[in-house]
C-alpha cells in the first residue's frame, strides 16, 4: 500500500537540531487517520514506518525513559 504524506507535513525530533539519529513524523496525518508516519530525518525518501497512535505513544515514553 502507497501513502502520500505531503512533504511539508513531516515534524523534527525535538532532538534534531543535536545531530544524531532522529525520526520525524506527520502530525496532521496521524490527527486525520489515527495512524503515525514515522521516518527516518535523514533519509527522506526512504521507507515509512506506518504505527498506531497508541503504538508511537509507546515509543516517545520509551524514548523519553531512555535519556541519559
């Protein structure tokens, strides 16, 4: 299955701006279908991780519980 996620709709990690391996979303994709976009920021056009809200949820408290 294809979705198309305009380019303008993707969101940095707040940790973007500090280099590294970070992820971006599309929020209002997620806010119109329930399902969260996720992809890695550095490779655009890459493959897209399709998760349930519920599910990205998971992982931001995974993430956040993980900080040093």
């Amino acid at each position: 299955m294809v979705i198309d996620v305009a380019m303008d709709a993707w969101a940095k990690s707040s940790y973007s701006q500090q280099g590294g391996n970070c992820v971006e979303w599309a929020p209002s994709h997620a806010s119109a279908t329930g399902i969260v976009p996720v992809r890695d920021s550095k490779c655009e056009d890459g493959p897209v991780l399709m998760v349930s809200a519920s599910a990205f949820a998971g992982l931001v408290t995974l993430a956040r519980s993980a900080r040093p």
